[in-house]
C-alpha cells in the first residue's frame, strides 16, 4: 500500500462511520448541525493524528501485556490537551461540544487506530493514517450534520434558505437516528453499485 | 422527592441511549438477543454503581484539593479500566457464576462511554454522594432498558424482508430512531 | 518487547509521568487565555445587558447564594444592575443568563450566558428579538404576572417550548428577587403568591406536553 492509498482509505473504504460503524456516539450526539459535526469531527482528527504520531514513536518500548493501559494514557493526554486549548481558545465550540469532548478518550476510533495501526507502522505512515481516517471522520459527520440542520432548521452553515422552522425532529433525538440510518442505506447502495 | 425526580428523569426524560447519545457501540453491538442485552444491563448497572462512587470521591478528595481538576479526564478513565479488571478479578474469586453470567461483558465496558460519560456528568452536575449513586443507577437502569426494548424489537426484525441496504445497522439506526420517539413523549413528565 | 513485571511497571510508571508533566506545561500555558476568555464574555454581556456606563462593573461585584450582581455607573450615578443567575429547570439543565435592570427595577436587556436547550427549539432564547425577551425588555417584574401565557401570566413563550420558557421566566424572576433583596427591598409576589424566594419553585414544575 503506498502512502497516498495511506490517506485516502479512511475517507470512503475504510470510512470510520459509515463502514467501519464505530465512534456512533459522538456522531449522533454533536450533530445537530453542520458547524458542530465539523467541529467535532476536526477535534477527533487532532486527538487521532497526535495519539497515532506518539504510540508509533515509543511503540517499541512498551511491554506488550501494558500496551492497551499505556495507549489509553497518551490518548487521555491528548484529549486533555485539547479540551485545554478549546476551552482557552475556542469557548463557544467548547461548550457547545460538551461532555462528548472528554468523551473522545473512549471513542473506538482513536484506541482501534492505534492497536490496528499505529502500534506496527512508522510515525510518517501513522500520520497519513491518523489524517484520513479523521479526515473521513470529519467528512461524515459534517455530511450528516448538513442533512439534520437542513431538514430540521432549514438552514445550511447557519445561513437559512428558507423562512420558518424546519422538520424539527431532525434536530432532535430521534432524528439523529433516523438521518444515519437513511444515510447508511444510501451508502450501502452506492458502494454497492461501485462494486 | 429530589430523587425521584431524579429517577424519573434518569430513566425515562433524559434516556442515556436515546437522548443523550451515550453508550451506542453496545446499543448496537449486544441488542441481538434479549439475553444478553439482560446480562450487559447488569454488568453496566454494577460498574456504574461503583464507579460513581469513586469518581465522587476522586473528584472532591483528590482532584478538587490538588487544585488539579484538569486531570479528570485522564484520572477517571484510567481508574475505569482499572476498577473493571479488579471486578473481573474478585468476581472471579468471590462469585464463579455471576461471573459466568457477566463476564464476557466486563472488558466491553472500558470503552463503554456511558460509563465515563456518567462520572464527568455527576461532577458537572455537582451532585452529593447519595444523589451521584441514584443518578448512576438509575442511569444504567434507564441504559438497560432501551437495551432490553431494543433486543426485542430486533429479534423480531431479523425475521423481516428487508431491502439489501437496509439489513443490518441501518434498520437498527432508524428503529432506534422511532424508539427515541417514543421516549419522547416522556418530555414534559419531570 | 518482552514483558517483565520490571519493565512494565517502569514503562508505565514513565509513560504517566510525561504525560502528567506534559499536561501541567499545557496547563500553565492555557490558564491565563481560559481566564481571559472567561472575563471576555462577562465584559461582553455586562456591555450588552446594561447602559452606558463608565465604571468597571465586575469590581464592585457582590456575590449572594445564586446569583452575581454587578453594580454600573455613569459619572458617579447608578445606571443599573445586571444580575447573573441560573435556573436547573431548562428542558436539558441549566441556563445561565444575565440580567440588566435599571435603577428603578425595569428590565434594560436580557442575554442567555450558557445553555443545552434544543437546537432548533429552546435554542430560540438566544435570538435577538425572540418572543420573550420582547415580553421583558422595558418592563418592570413588579408589574408583570411573572409566567407564560400559559400558565395565566404575561409572558409570551417560545414556539412549542413552553419547558424552556417556563425556566427562562424563573431565571428572570430569581435575578429580580437577587436584586430586590440586595437592595432591602423586599421580594414581589411571583407566581404562586409566596414572598420568599423557595417556594414557588415547585409551582413551575408540572405540565407541559413538549419542551
């Protein structure tokens, strides 16, 4: 596999949310609109592309019976890093995003990458790897963050292209849901017709 | 009156599931038979139970006087994945067939972010001890139950003719949905 | 790498050893901006919800049980106060909100500070020239029936979110009751006609068939 085959397959092949099916949580929960998916998304693709960059560095000084303990604290650092800086530099987002960004220490993600892939790869090849998963990460939850807040507000990036209120639902619990459930069976027909 | 309400409002108002996201990967992962779903309420239910507690004390006899509250994070997932395995350790030991029935359970529930969710949720709520402990089981009773629910709903839908696409987790995702809905209608009721 | 209970305890031990110096060094780094971002938003809403003044409001602050007031002056007279509170009965916990009166008890501008209603819904009570603001601004809570149209009072709730607005209306009422009583004034008549502050909480609990 070359390095750009690297970046590009966690944006559709190995895409986290739509194929892979993990990380659901932060996906329904932070995506009542398309800022906020996006948000969410670039800070899970910080806290990869770090976590996966350190455990290859010091990969081949861990014991293997302490890898999983050791992998978690690095991840755990860096979430704390960042909720550090987004509180200092970036308030609004930060309480927006709420207790899913402490929560990213326990998405499946970030501790899959690393066992999967960081934890038998170079720092470079890590990188690529931290940067297109999360970029696919990114990609998805902006994607269904754009469909919620165009269905339930009527409004795209905040800006409203139609008067009045939207199909509220969609921003609400059960649409989240919903929205990911009729995006998947999209997905799962396009990759299907691919093939 | 203060814990009932916050009960009620645990289970049903504020689903852990179904209205605030948290806890989806077993949601997903172990609803395929009633029985599980059973055996992971529980094993869920137990942990949170404990962690609770520790969380609590950690927070306000550790963190909190260290002046070192930016740790939590960190803290609290490392004392998770530690208090799991000593469960699984003294279940074990102590009681061969609860473990037998909740075993396989134990090591998913690290990763469970019901569990860590609940403990950061209860220092920013600044509950007391007796209200964290409340919160967090009825919390995971509330968890359990749209487990069980869920269960059900989807032994039945395997036997359903469905559209390729939608095999799977995407008929999961939207009746999950329509459950959600559901739950709903308990808004308003605390 | 070979696992030895030596090495582990050593790699593990080190790992969090950097981790948590790492952490501090951040944390050193980010105290100042966090605190100043945190100041930014009280100035900022202290500007909003008040009239021109020429004093630094946040020193001559006093603090009571649930709320901050803030006391502003222009050339030496009082121009009004902005009270800070909060209320746990929002449809999804707290909102945090500041309140600007005039001297006289009539209410300048309202801002929310921080709140996890519904976007789409209850979200609505941080648009400028929503519903209940309107209901507010320029009115005095002494001549006001302090609850939603609803529940029999005058103020007008937010579209298909009367559990937000219900909440909105108690904060406003606990930032009046914060000022009165710091004043010596004593508390209006709120919606279930008791004088202190505790009692009619639980008055706004019941009801309500969505947010």
């Amino acid at each position: 596999m070359n390095k750009w085959q690297t970046f590009t397959k966690g944006l559709i092949k190995e895409n986290p949310t739509f194929v892979l099916l993990l990380g659901m949580c932060p996906t329904l929960g932070t995506t009542t609109s398309a800022i906020n998916g996006m948000g969410m998304g670039v800070a899970t693709l910080f806290v990869l592309t770090m976590s996966n960059i350190v455990i290859s560095l010091i990969k081949n000084y861990i014991p293997g019976k302490v890898r999983i303990p050791a992998f978690i604290v690095v991840i755990a650092s860096m979430v704390t890093v960042l909720q550090l800086c987004m509180q200092a530099y970036v308030p609004a987002l930060y309480e927006t995003l709420g207790v899913f960004i402490p929560l990213i220490v326990v998405n499946c993600i970030i501790l899959g990458r690393a066992e999967a892939f960081a934890s038998k790869n170079g720092v470079f090849s890590s990188a690529l790897d931290g940067l297109g998963i999360g970029c696919g990460f990114t990609l998805s939850l902006t994607v269904l963050g754009t469909v919620r807040e165009m269905l339930g507000n009527g409004s795209i990036f905040g800006y409203k292209f139609i008067a009045g209120d939207g199909i509220l639902l969609f921003v609400l619990a059960p649409g989240a849901f919903i929205a990911l459930g009729y995006l998947l069976v999209i997905f799962n027909k396009l990759t299907a017709k691919m093939k | 009156m203060e814990y009932f309400v916050i009960i009620i409002s645990a289970i049903f108002v504020n689903n852990i599931v179904l209205a605030q996201f948290l806890g989806i990967c077993p949601f997903l992962g172990v609803s395929n038979k009633v029985s599980t779903s059973l055996g992971m309420g529980a094993a869920v239910t137990f942990v949170m139970a404990i962690t609770s507690v520790v969380a609590y004390l950690l927070q306000y006899y550790v963190l909190v006087p260290l002046g070192i509250q930016y740790m939590q994070t960190i803290v609290f997932i490392l004392v998770i994945a530690a208090l799991v395995q000593m469960v699984e350790i003294i279940l074990k030991k102590v009681s061969p067939s609860l473990y037998q029935a909740l075993g396989v359970f134990l090591p998913l529930i690290t990763t469970n972010c019901a569990v860590l969710g609940i403990a950061i949720l209860l220092v920013q709520k600044s509950y007391n001890l007796g209200e964290s402990v409340v919160f967090s089981v009825a919390t995971a009773i509330g968890f359990s139950l749209a487990l069980v629910l869920f269960a059900g709903i989807r032994e039945r839908l395997e036997l359903e003719d469905l559209p390729k696409a939608m095999k799977g987790v995407p008929i999961a995702l939207i009746t999950a949905g329509i459950l959600a809905m559901a739950f709903m209608g308990f808004s308003g009721l605390v | 790498m070979e696992s030895s209970l030596k090495n582990m305890v050593l790699t593990l031990f080190i790992i969090t050893l950097v981790a948590s110096g790492v952490l501090g060094l951040v944390y050193s780094v980010t105290e100042e901006p966090i605190q100043v971002a945190q100041q930014a938003k009280t100035t900022a809403a202290l500007a909003e919800v008040l009239p021109a003044f020429d004093n630094n409001p946040a020193e001559g602050k006093m603090e009571t049980e649930e709320a901050v007031i803030y006391t502003a002056t222009n050339g030496g007279e009082v121009v009004g106060y902005a009270v800070e509170t909060s209320t746990q009965k929002g449809f999804s916990g707290e909102i945090r909100m500041m309140v600007g009166f005039k001297p006289d008890g009539e209410i300048y501008n309202i801002q929310v500070l921080q709140h996890s209603e519904t976007p789409g819904l209850g979200s609505k009570m941080t648009e400028p020239g929503n519903k209940l603001i309107v209901s507010f601004v320029g009115k005095n809570p002494a001549d006001l029936k302090m609850s939603v149209k609803k529940d029999g009072g005058d103020i007008d709730a937010l579209t298909a979110s009367t559990i937000s607005s219900r909440a909105y209306v108690d904060a406003v009422q606990r930032a009046y009751n914060a000022m009165q009583q710091m004043l010596g004034k004593s508390v209006i008549d709120s919606v279930s006609g008791a004088t202190s502050t505790g009692d009619w909480e639980e008055e706004n609990q019941k009801g309500g068939n969505h947010e």
